[in-house]
C-alpha cells in the first residue's frame, strides 16, 4: 500500500474524536506531503533541524507537533516550528520555552511526557512527580498544558503496553479533575505502530504512528 492509502485505512479504523500524529522522523518532505494528501492533519517530528527543512517544504498544510527529547539550546528554533510541544518533562525546560515564547509573542500548547514504563534511561517525569510540574508549569504565562503524553515500552508485546497506558489515562483524569487553572486537559498521547489499538482501548485520542504509514525506516 502506498503511504496515502496507509493513512486512510488507519483514518476509517480510528474512533471519533481521535486525531493521528504522522510520526515522519527520517522522512522526506514528499513522503510527508503524501501523508498530508491521505489526509494526515499533524506531523510529528523528533529533531528540530529535520522538522524545519520539512516544513520550509511543506509549510503549513498540517499542524506540527515535537514529539523527540527537547534540548534547551534547541527550544528557541523550536517554538519557531511547532504548534504543540508534546515532550515536556522539566520545569527547567518548560521555563526556556516560556521565555522564548514571551520574546517571540506566542503561547505553546504542550503535553507533559509521562515515563509510564518508569525505565530510567527514558525521558519523561515520573508519574507520581506530573502533579507537581504541572502545577509549576501552569504558572508560566506562556504555556498551556494540554494533556499528557507516554511512549511505554518500545518493543515486545502490545499487551506490555496496556498498564503503562491505562495508568497514564488514571493519571490525566484525575490531573483534569483538579480544574488546575491554565491547564486545559484534553489531549491523552500514547501509542505508537505496534501498541495503537490497546492505546486506543485505554482512552488515547491523540496516536503517533510513523512505520505503519510510511514502512519500516531504513537502519542506520
Ligand atoms: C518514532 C516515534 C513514533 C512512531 O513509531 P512507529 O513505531 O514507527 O509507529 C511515535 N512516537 C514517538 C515519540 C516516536 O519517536
């Protein structure tokens, strides 16, 4: 299948209310203008750099989200890019896209990342640490907090998947019934390819998949 079919198949499958994130690190501006022909809305992109040769390509036919580890000396060229930053996971660096979002006028909608797996080499806070960075966070005049994101675990089966997901999905609801001022919780990120459909399952209404529109990447 051609990556504009893989779109509309996993389009027609997805229940109302759930938007897909076309996950294109690696990909070229034509494999993403595909996408967006399927009818992708949001491309999600792991390095600033690629995301900002991408998007001088493709300009904004889609919504941009960063979905890879955010470096500081990054952010400012960042906040440039994207519409949503879905890979928060520090006060330190919600503060420098705060600042830069102040100089360049604009507010950024952000998730807060979710080390649901609680693998210590993994970027995301902790699930237990979220409340408190997220009340921190929402004191900053230039974010708005806008629901939570968690990858899981990476490889073997979806099902290893499922608690991870469903604690994240505890997490945001109970997160959402503090009513927190400037935290507006309404996106759940979490699923990839391999863990979509228990993701879905346990309440995500925002999915990242990258192999099973655009095929394997090729290894480096
Ligand atoms: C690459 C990536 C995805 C998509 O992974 P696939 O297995 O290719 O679907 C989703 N989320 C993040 C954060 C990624 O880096």
């Amino acid at each position: 299948m051609t990556i504009k079919q893989n779109v509309r198949k996993i389009l027609s499958e997805l229940p109302a209310g759930v938007r897909l994130v076309a996950a294109a690190k690696t990909r070229e501006p034509r494999e993403i203008l595909e996408a967006i022909e399927g009818g992708a809305g949001i491309i999600g992109e792991n390095y600033v750099q690629e995301a900002e040769k991408s998007r001088e390509a493709v300009g904004g036919r889609a919504a941009w989200h960063f979905i890879g580890h955010l470096q500081r000396n990054k952010v400012k060229k960042a906040v440039e890019i994207f519409d949503m930053i879905e890979t928060v996971d520090s006060a330190e660096i919600a503060r420098e896209i705060d600042k830069r979002c102040a100089t360049a006028g604009r507010t950024m909608p952000v998730l807060v990342e979710i080390n649901s797996g609680r693998e210590p080499q993994k970027s995301g806070v902790a699930p237990e640490d979220a409340e408190p960075l997220i009340r921190e966070i929402a004191a900053l005049p230039h974010i708005r907090v806008m629901g939570l994101m968690t990858m899981g675990p990476l490889t073997g089966h979806p099902e290893e998947s499922r608690p991870c997901f469903a604690e994240t999905k505890r997490l945001f609801d109970r997160i959402k019934g503090l009513k927190l001022p400037n935290v507006a919780m309404q996106y759940l990120s979490m699923g990839m390819t391999h863990s979509y459909r228990v993701a879905l399952e346990e309440g995500a209404n925002l999915i990242r998949i990258g192999t099973g529109i655009f095929g394997e990447r090729p290894r480096k």
